[in-house]
C-alpha cells in the first residue's frame, strides 16, 4: 500500500506564520519529479510546534494541492492514547491514505503497554495505520517481537523504522506478513534497509533531490549493486542535512533552492547559525547541482 519514496514533508514559516505560497511550490516541484508520497506534520513538519488549527489547515491545504495523485500519511502520534485517537480520527475527515503513529515518548512506555497502545489506535480509527519506531526520539522503541505481534491487526499495514541499527530490521522483517510495508526512517541506511527486504523511505533528502532518491530506492529493491557505491558518493551531502537537529539543515538547503522563501523554524529549533551553514555548505562543495 505504502511503497517508494515518501517526502516527510517540511512546513514552510515566514514571519513565523505558515507560508503557503512555499509550501505549494515546494509541493508542486516534489510531485513534478516523481515522489510517491508524503507525510504531513511529521517531524520534519515541525508538527510538535504548530497549533491544532494549523495542523489541520495545512493538511486540507496539502491534500487539496496533491489531490489524490499519490498517497499521503499524516502524523498523528503522542503519548496519551486517547489523544492519539481522537486526533487521528479528526484527521481521518480529511482525504488521507493512512495515518503515521509514532511510539509514545517521553513516559517510556514497556512493550505491553506499546502493544495496547498501538492496538487501540487501530481499532478505533477509520484509516491504515503505520507504526513510527524512532528510538533516538521517543527513547522506548518497538521490539522486534512487539511489531511481529502488531503486524498481525488488520488495519495496522507496515512501519517506518527510524532504528538504524539494520540488525532490529532483521529481526522481524521476514515474520510479517508479505503486505505489511517496510519503509526505511533513515536516508543514510536506506539503501541497505531496501537491499535486505525494505520497501521504501519515509525520507528527509528527498527534498533535496526527488528524483535521484526515487530512482536510488528502485535500484536498491531491484538488488541493483551498482547503486550501493553511487549512493555512498552521495553521502557526504546526505549526511550534511544531519549535522544538527532535523529539520534546521534541510530548510536550509531548500531555502537554498529557492523553493521556500525562508529558513525559518520555530522556537525551541533554530535557524541554521553562521558556523553550521559553513558545515553543510561543505557537505554540498561537489554537488551544488542539487542546490
């Protein structure tokens, strides 16, 4: 169902106000070279600071501009589940594909309460839901039995595992069920996540260069080889969007780009300090054809 390369898309601030005359741009240059989807207010969508109401006015907005040419995922995860159900089945008013759910952070939930948590979401919402393991944020993570066990629920359809450690990967990745979607959290292991069973990437680079990823992502579920070395060229900008907190570096390079008007982000992040721009502008010193 969730297959490819998915934009974790980035919300675009002027005079700290959502811009969405960059946000339909950005949306428009994404589609016109070849993403195959996107998640809204995730992450990389600075969704822990914008409001409800905004939220919700950026997912209508995207969803209009999108209109049913490829998949969206919205994130609709938190740490208190009733919360997460009611605000997931809010979301599900709207034309989404599914909804990405993020494991509880913060309270350190252990696996039974994982399991509960993930299965009542399931149960009460109207749209697939896609499980979100990303330790390095939430602290607890799902165990490799817990996501076998949840692969099991009808409406919970894959993953995005933001674990890159491709060992956990290994674990659980030939018990699910052949149509639960395996897709890759981290851009640096991606290719390898896809060489050994993936199907895809929720992505952060994919801002930076749609097609390229598209095409490197195809290469990989195919066990195309070559594509393992011209994808480690490519690290060194890849790993430059990673020098400080997500999203910071790539609203710098789309800025960059020329595709939003503005770096912005929203207190507690930061925009890009002088110091660390030099660092990413290094990372790109040889690819300033995707800048």
């Amino acid at each position: 169902m969730f297959k490819g390369v998915f934009t974790a898309l980035l919300t675009p601030f002027k005079n700290q106000e959502v811009d969405y005359p960059s946000l339909e741009k950005l949306i428009n240059h994404q589609l016109e070279q070849g993403i195959q989807g996107f998640v809204v207010c995730g992450t990389t969508g600075e969704s822990a600071t914008l409001t409800p109401e905004e939220q919700l006015e950026v997912l209508d907005f995207v969803c209009k501009k999108v209109n049913k040419q490829v998949p969206i995922l919205f994130g609709s995860g938190s740490n208190n589940t009733k919360k997460t159900v009611e605000w997931s089945k809010k979301a599900c008013e709207y034309p989404i594909d599914g909804l990405l759910v993020v494991v509880p952070y913060y309270n350190k939930p252990p696996q039974p309460g994982l399991l509960a948590h993930f299965k009542k979401v399931a149960d009460e919402v109207p749209k697939p839901v896609v499980l979100y393991n990303v330790p390095g944020r939430t602290v607890a993570q799902l165990e490799p039995s817990t996501i076998i066990e949840l692969s099991k629920h009808k409406n919970i359809v894959g993953i995005k595992e933001a674990n890159g450690d491709l060992s956990h990967f290994d674990q659980y990745k030939n018990a699910v069920p052949d149509d639960f979607c395996l897709l890759s959290g981290d851009d640096g292991t991606s290719i390898e996540f896809c060489f050994s069973g993936g199907h895809g990437i929720i992505s952060v680079c994919s801002h930076i260069a749609p097609a390229k990823m598209v095409e490197w992502i195809k290469r990989a579920i195919e066990k195309d080889d070559a594509v393992k070395l011209e994808f480690e060229t490519n690290k060194k900008w890849i790993n430059g969007l990673y020098v400080t907190a997500n999203p910071i570096p790539v609203k710098y390079g789309v800025y960059k780009k020329g595709l939003i008007e503005s770096d912005e982000t929203r207190l507690p992040l930061i925009s890009m300090e002088d110091h660390v721009k030099k660092t990413v502008d290094v990372a790109f010193s040889g690819f300033e054809e995707l800048l």
